[in-house]
C-alpha cells in the first residue's frame, strides 16, 4: 500500500521496512523548509541538533540549546501534514544526567507536538533509553563506526537499542557492507546517512542538501 497521503507512524515505517520499500528522511529547522519536505512526501523530518550551525551561524554544530530546539521543533510540527516528526535531544543534556535528560525530552514532546525523540550512542546509554521509553516516548537511535576494529561492537550496540525498543536507527558514515550486515540484522527500520544504498532508508542532513546530496 502507497504511503503518498497517509499519515507516517512508526508502524508505518516497520511496514516499509518489510515491504521492501525505501524510507525517506530529511532535516528541517523551520516552517517554510518542513511544508516544502512534507509536500515532497518525506517520510521522517528531523529538526536536527545541528541547527545551531545551520540557522544561527553557530560555529560549534552541538551548540544548541533545549529552548532552541523546541522552537525549532514547534515550527516544523505546524508544518508536517503527514510526515513524522523527531527532534534531536541536544548534545550534553543526555551525557551524565539522566533526570535532566528525560525532563528534556518530555518537555521537546509535551512543548512541540513532536512524535519521538533521537539520541546517539549505544548501551551505555542503555538507562537513559529505558527510561525515555517507559515515558512513553518513541525513540530513534543513532550509531557510527569510529573505526574499523568497533564493527562488532557496533551490531552490538545495534541490537541493544533494538531490545530496549528503539523504533529505528540511524547508521552514519561507515561501509556500505557492514551498514548492509546491520540492516539486515535489525528487524527494525535501518537509516543510512554516508554508508551506501543499502539500509532500509536514507537521511541526508540539511547541511548536505546545500551543496547536493
């Protein structure tokens, strides 16, 4: 079944993946770019932690703030029709405080009107993952290869956030054949930004899209 005009969930995007059929997803900062993205028929917009850079002219790319992001978010979710929406949980509100951390991403979902919330890293932050989950927020992983040597580890880490209940992971820039080993291991939808064609879906930052994707 075409998923042109139906509103994406999360099990839309586990029905895809069984399908066979690639999911699209891009990053907005605002209104305007979220209506062109949504009108495109993407399937996830992600207000990404990286509009500190992209917007503001930040030159640190994690610089921004909570407040900045549930602006930013709340722009987006006005614009989004049907696509699903996720907001990046900002970079040092996750690293050390767990209480900060879930307060945060409640108050990017409760504030913005967001569908779920993405964290990076693997099972160390196995707590943080449990308890944003048992919140009753849906979560979307993010995982890189740092080197060579940490592919097992990654599939590791992989099928961890997988256990705890992610609803999808994004794999970010690593060869396309062991992105391809983890797509196929996972059963849920695999995202790929810089590791080939062969996850279930691709995600280019908006960063990107300025100079071509």
């Amino acid at each position: 079944m075409s998923t042109k005009n139906k509103r994406i969930t999360t099990h839309t995007l586990q029905e895809m993946k069984i399908r066979g059929e690639k999911i699209t997803m891009l990053a907005a900062h605002d209104h305007q770019m979220a209506v062109i993205l949504d009108n495109a028929g993407i399937e996830i917009i992600l207000v990404a932690a990286s509009a500190s850079n992209v917007v503001a002219g930040d030159e640190i790319i994690l610089a921004s703030t909570l407040d900045q992001m549930i602006y930013q978010a709340t722009s987006v979710v006005r614009a989004a029709e049907r696509a699903l929406v996720i907001v990046d949980l900002p970079f040092g509100l996750y690293q050390g405080n767990l209480n900060e951390a879930l307060v945060s991403a409640v108050r990017i979902i409760k504030e913005s009107g967001a569908e779920a919330i993405k964290i990076a890293g693997g099972v160390g932050n196995a707590e943080l993952v449990s308890g944003i989950l048992a919140a009753g927020i849906p979560l979307m992983g993010h995982l890189g290869l740092r080197d060579q040597s940490g592919a097992a580890k990654l599939k590791e880490d992989a099928l961890k956030l997988q256990e705890a209940g992610c609803f999808a992971i994004i794999l970010e820039n690593m060869p396309d054949t062991l992105a391809a080993q983890v797509s196929k291991l996972l059963s849920i939808p695999v995202i790929g930004t810089g590791t080939g064609q062969h996850c279930d879906g691709l995600y280019c930052p908006e960063i990107i899209l300025r100079t071509g994707c």
